[in-house]
C-alpha cells in the first residue's frame, strides 16, 4: 500500500504557499540524490489563464532541490495547437510573464516542438513512445501537477501531465488521434469560437453550425474547451476517452521507464477544464491541498477520492477518469491502494 501525504489548505497566500513548498519537499527530501539531474515537471498555463499552478509554490520547492542535486530545471514540452505555447521561446515568454522566471527553463522538444527520441515499451497501442529528446539529460523527475477537470480524460494530474505534458508534437498527435468529437447543433450557435482555435483548419460554419472534417482533425480537443456552449463533445459511451487515456497512460510509461520520479499534486484551484483553456476559469470546488507520492497512480487515485466528496467530475465532465488510473496501474506503473498520512 503505498503513502500518500497530504497537506491540506483552505486558505492560501503567498506565505502559506510558500511554507507549503518547503514543508513538502522535506517529504521526499531523501528521494532524490547529490549525484541527480532532476527535471520540474510543470504546467506554465495557457494565455489569460489565472488559476494555473502556483509559481510560488514552485519557485519554494525548487530553491530547496536544487541546493541538494546536481543539476535541475522546469521542463515542459510545446503542444499541438496555435498560441504561445506552440514554440520554445513564446512559450517561455508566456511561463514568465506567469511568474515562472525563478529557474532554468528547458523545452525538451526543442524550439518547434519537432526534436525526440523514441523509447520502447511494447504495449497495447503503442510498441515504441516519442517523448521530447531533451530527457536524456534527466535522470529523475519532480512532476509537480495541478489537478483539473478535462472535457477529453475527465481530469488531469500527474498521468496526463507526465503523459501527455512529455510527448513531442508527434507524440502528442498519436495520443489525440483517439478523439472522436461530435456538434450537437441543437446547441451550437455559429459564432465561430472553435473555428478560430482549430490548429488544422478541421472545422468550417458553412451551415451556419459548426461541421468536423475527420480527415482533418487532429484530435487535440482544443475546441471542446473554447466552446462557450458546451456544444463540442466526445459523444457518450464512445470508446475514444478510453482510448485516448490508455495511450496518454502509455507515454507516462515510457516517460518513467528507467527513471525515478517522484509526484506531487495541487488541489487548489481546481477548474472544470485544464490549464490550457485560454482566459479566466472559475474554481468549482473549495481548495483541497497538496498531495505527494512517489506512486503515481496511488496519488491520483487518492486526488480524485477527495475531489469527489464535493463534486462528481464524472457527472461534469461525462468522462470516467479512473480508466487511466486503472490502465496505468495494469501497467504496472503503480498501485490503487494507499494510505493517507497527514502533515
């Protein structure tokens, strides 16, 4: 069984979030060794955004890691769709002006996201992962994730942001690949919103209601989190969110193989839809806390348990997100099982 600890906050503020980091990086402070090169796992936010992942909560356990390592910086991958996140140095921009300008930063894709190494770990739907070349430079990880809601895997935590967060753009696309998206045109209005965010061009207003062309699509589900009519959806009961959280489940594989890791999660505040929707979202339920673990499937299986007191993200999000908890652990990458220690 394995130890979840947990730091709970209900009222945050700077000097809480700083204490917050100090207090949980004495938890693994045994875990990671003089001799390691760590990577921070983060997730910087998507232009506009305000409830992404404290920086000073980072900024607190990075100062305190890098004094005890070798080398260690934040490490991100670019993503699919058009932003500031598409390229290195925007997106390094971007993370600044979120006040991530305390550390290093590395893109491990490289500038146009194009740059990887394949790694092999012969699985149902992939036998060989693209992950951003720039992780063999790591030994080890820290992924530090902020648990959200997610309209295409129910929620996300430390499998999608190791998974997902890690693969390069080509990676990144063979995850996506899974999504089957549908328009509910008794909803949706025509003003566009979709259309102006679809990196590839795969939706058209012809109709006066917004059409998919499948053949385009690349599946990054960009325009079920810029629809502000929720009339973009992977339809009920379709097998693509199975899918497509096996696979980012898969690239989690391959990330971890033959490298420590250790997890923490931010259950603060926790929106309906990731980090990477563009503008302001509101918190939907009260803050939780912090989690951490060196088990990545017991951390969030122990961070959905408690989001769920208050709110059924299943019922939110019409997806069940404990098939990738329940396939990662078929992996092998962990275990469902834990205990809660309190600090």
């Amino acid at each position: 069984m394995s130890k979840i600890y947990f730091l709970e906050i209900k009222n945050k503020s700077d000097e809480i979030l700083e204490d917050a980091g100090k207090r949980i990086s004495e938890v693994f402070s045994d875990f990671f060794k003089q001799e390691d090169k760590v990577g921070i796992k983060v997730h910087f936010g998507e232009e506009g955004s305000t409830t992404h992942l404290s920086p000073i909560f980072v900024k607190s356990v990075y100062h305190i890691l890098k004094d005890k390592v070798k080398k260690t910086s934040l490490v991100e991958c670019s993503v699919l769709y058009k932003g500031k996140r598409s390229f290195a140095s925007s997106h390094k921009k971007l993370a600044e002006e979120h006040g991530f300008t305390f550390a290093p930063i590395d893109f491990l894709d490289g500038e146009k996201g194009d740059k990887d190494i394949e790694i092999e770990i012969n699985k149902k739907h992939f036998k060989k992962v693209k992950i951003g070349k720039g992780i063999e430079n790591f030994n080890a990880l820290l992924a530090i994730s902020h648990f959200t809601g997610h309209g295409g895997t129910g929620y996300g935590a430390a499998v999608k942001n190791i998974g997902m967060g890690l693969g390069s753009k080509a990676g990144k696309l063979e995850m996506h690949k899974a999504f089957n998206l549908e328009v509910d045109e008794n909803l949706c209005i025509g003003c566009g919103s979709c259309a102006e965010e679809c990196p590839s061009g795969a939706i058209s207003l012809d109709t006066g209601k917004a059409k998919i062309d499948r053949l385009k699509c690349i599946g990054c589900g960009k325009c079920i989190s810029e629809c502000p009519y929720d009339a973009i959806k992977i339809p009920w009961g379709d097998e693509s969110a199975k899918e497509l959280q096996e696979k980012i489940a898969e690239y989690a594989c391959g990330v971890l193989k033959g490298r420590k890791t250790y997890f923490v999660n931010v259950l603060l505040d926790i929106t309906e839809n990731c980090d990477c929707f563009r503008g302001k979202q509101k918190p939907i339920i009260p803050d939780i806390g912090i989690l951490a673990s060196d088990d990545i499937v017991a951390i969030d299986k122990a961070s959905l348990d408690l989001v769920d007191v208050d709110e059924r993200l299943t019922e939110r999000t019409g997806i069940d997100g404990m098939i990738q908890v329940n396939y990662a652990s078929k992996l092998g990458l962990g275990e469902k099982e834990y205990e809660i220690v309190r600090l």
